[in-house]
C-alpha cells in the first residue's frame, strides 16, 4: 500500500531534526523550569513536576514552533515575509519571531479579537489585518493577501517545522528529570502533542506521553476513533486555545505513531484545574494551559499510574481579567464556594433580618442580596429574596438550607 506525504514525513524525521530546531531556539527561547508541586502531588497519587509555559516569552510554547519555522526558510523566502491567521499565541509567536529574524510578518486576526491580544501582536512589530467576526473569516482573508503578496504561510501546527519547534519541550523535560515517567501535553490541532511525542519517544522511548483534550473539542480523539482525521460539529470549550474542530493530516500521523493515550476532560474540571493553579501556586494560566492538571486524578482513577514522576505541560497563560474572573466564579460555584438561593419571604418587617442571622450563624459570608418586592410569587403577601454567599464546600450549603428550612422558610430555590 502506498504511504501518504505525510506518513513519508513522519518515517523520515528524527532525532537529528530535533536537536537543530533546539540549536535553533538556544538562546532565543525561555528553557522554562520545571516547578514541583507537593499539593498536585498529594491530589494526584503522583510525583508532580509543572512544566510552566505560560512563563514563556510571549506567554506560550507558541513561539518556538513559529521560530524554528522561519529559521528555517531561504533568504529569499524570509524576503516574501511570512503570514499567518490567529487570534492568539499564534500570532504573537509569529510576531516575536519575525521581529528576531528581521523578517516582515502579517497577521490577520478577527475584528472581535480583544483589543489587549491586538496590542500584544503589533508590539512585536508584524502588521496586524482585522477582517471578519471569526478566525475563519481571517483565515480566509489571510490566504487572499497570501496570494498577493506571495509571502510564506505559517500554518499554526500542521507543518512538520513547526512541531520540530514545539518538541523542544520535551527536551528540556527529559534534561531537567532524567527518570520522568510521564508527560501530559494539551492537544488542539495536534502540533504540540505532535513534537512532545516525537522527542520523548526518540530519546526515551520508555517514558509515556499522553495528551489531553477538551471533552467538547475532542478533535484528535475523534480522528483516533475514526483512523483519519474527521471535522467536529462544535468545538466550544473554556480552553479556547484548543478549540479546534479537525486536527491536522500530519499531527495525526505523528500523533498516531508516538503518542501513547488521550484523556479528555470535562469544563468543570478545566475551571477548577485553573482555579487551583491560582490558589495553589500563584500562577496564572489559560483555560488550554491547565488541561493537563484537570487530567491529573484520571491518572490515578481511570488509567492506573500512581507513584510515577509526572509532567503536566502548563502551555500558555495569556488570557484577559475577564476572562480569569468568569471562569474564577464558575469554579468556585462547582466546588460549592458560592451559592445562590431564592426564597419566598412573608412581605412584613423582620423577614429579612431572621435569614441574615441564620447565614451569619451558619458562617456563609453575603456577597449579594435582592430583595425585591415588586416580584412576583404565588402569594401576593409574599416576596422573593434573592442571595449570593460565600461558603465552604457542598456540606456548608446543606447545612445551609437545613437551617432555613428548620427556621420555617419553605420554597427554597437554589439557583447555581
């Protein structure tokens, strides 16, 4: 049977071409250090290792794959100038490696693109097009001016340049823990997992790499379940930098040949993987960046790798204030830190007083309070009382609910 281009390229790269992009990248790229984390650890059944890319310059793995790939153009292919669509770290790699290597670079974006993300890409001096309300409104756009320009075009992760680039990782993983068992690395369109297996399974074929995809934007395990890659219906995830609706024809073949599992995880688990990030160490990541922490307890409950050394790769951390305080919120409502109730109070005076010193009694700090009484209820001598508390765990809002109910309070709602 004859093989594919792409099966060709993946028989024909190795360790060889992994070693030039990390002599491409040495001295241009942050070699990232690996932080232990005792409370993943304990959570996990795990030696835990976080490998912090989101300390990266530009604030992702992003940049490396994208230098390695301009590096390695002609002379009179870097004149041409290079072009890309994104709306993300993509493009700021793009950019921080055409401002390196001298070379023009433009990056077409999508009008709705956060004004911050816009910034961030023209600060690195490449010429920033807005055009459409989508990436694939850009994408369309960026492959007209492609033609117009002639310049070169730097896919996001389908290019084998690219993932030698992203690979580099890998190396710096194995060097810095040389008895490392496991890597977990997010999967969008496949170009990281791509390079993070190829290198580890090239210098150390013992150590297994697994990658970690949104529940709601499996595109590489779909691809896997159907042996070639197929396009999603959706692809809406909180990890919005993996969501991708069809993974790329050579990730999956690099993905097939090295990459040992794939995990998928809910969006709860993403928010509350984030959430622990923050508190826990002090870092801010984005919601693609910590879905190797939210697949850590699937290691220990549905794979069955405990007491092993494991790498959960925290991939980029550029995301927005309010974006960090949406998921924040919704974290905490799915580790029942917040709750909120609606309860139908007997319009007269008191009423509102009796359920403050019930929270007040029970611990639950108010964050919010209606008490609206042009709403309507069943009775018209009743009100409903909306509250936002802050509380411990589910068992707090329990006792919570048991105390108002105790009190004579009937009709409790819970809201969220």
């Amino acid at each position: 049977m004859e093989i594919t281009a792409e099966e060709e390229i993946v028989e024909n790269t190795n360790i060889a071409d992994v070693y030039r992009a990390a002599k491409n990248l040495d001295g241009v790229v942050n070699k990232t250090k690996l932080i232990e984390s005792p409370f993943f650890s304990e959570m996990s059944h795990n030696e835990i290792y976080l490998k912090p890319e989101n300390l990266q310059f530009t604030g992702s793995f992003k940049l490396r794959g994208a230098y390695n790939r301009i590096c390695s153009l002609s002379e009179e292919e870097k004149a041409r100038g290079v072009i890309t669509a994104s709306a993300g770290n993509h493009a700021q790699g793009v950019a921080f490696a055409s401002q390196k290597l001298n070379v023009n670079a433009t990056i077409c974006m999508p009008a709705t693109t956060p004004i911050l993300k816009v910034e961030a890409t023209k600060a690195y001096g490449a010429n920033v097009v807005l055009y459409g309300d989508s990436f694939d409104d850009a994408y369309k756009h960026s492959l007209e001016i492609q033609k117009e320009q002639n310049s070169i075009y730097i896919h996001p992760f389908n290019d084998k340049e690219v993932i030698l680039g992203q690979s580099t990782v890998a190396l710096e993983i194995i060097d810095a823990l040389k008895d490392v068992d496991v890597i977990l690395v997010p999967i969008g369109g496949g170009g990281f997992a791509s390079g993070v297996a190829l290198a580890t399974k090239l210098v150390n074929p013992g150590v297994k790499v697994i990658g970690v995809e949104p529940m709601n934007a499996a595109c590489m395990k779909a691809a896997f379940d159907n042996n070639f890659p197929v396009a999603l219906e959706s692809a809406d995830t909180v990890a919005d930098g993996c969501a991708v609706k069809q993974a790329g024809s050579l990730t999956y073949e690099f993905c097939s040949e090295y990459l040992d599992d794939i995990i998928t995880v809910s969006e709860m688990e993403i928010m509350s993987a984030l959430l622990f990030l923050i508190e826990k160490h002090k870092l801010i990541a984005e919601g693609a960046g910590v879905l190797p922490l939210a697949a850590l307890n699937k290691l220990h409950d549905e794979n069955n790798i405990e007491n092993k050394k494991v790498v959960p790769i925290i991939s980029g951390g550029n995301i927005d204030i309010s974006t960090i305080s949406a998921l924040i919120d919704k974290a905490l409502i799915a580790r029942g830190r917040v709750f909120c109730f609606a309860i139908p109070l007997p319009d007269r005076p008191g009423q509102l007083l009796k359920v403050s010193e019930i929270l007040a009694r029970e611990n639950a700090n108010v964050i919010r309070l209606d008490h609206n009484q042009a709403k309507v209820t069943d009775s018209f001598q009743k009100v409903i009382l909306e509250v936002v508390v802050e509380t411990h765990n589910f068992e707090h809002i329990e006792r919570i609910m048991n105390a108002l109910k105790e009190a004579g309070f009937q009709g409790i709602e819970q809201i969220y």
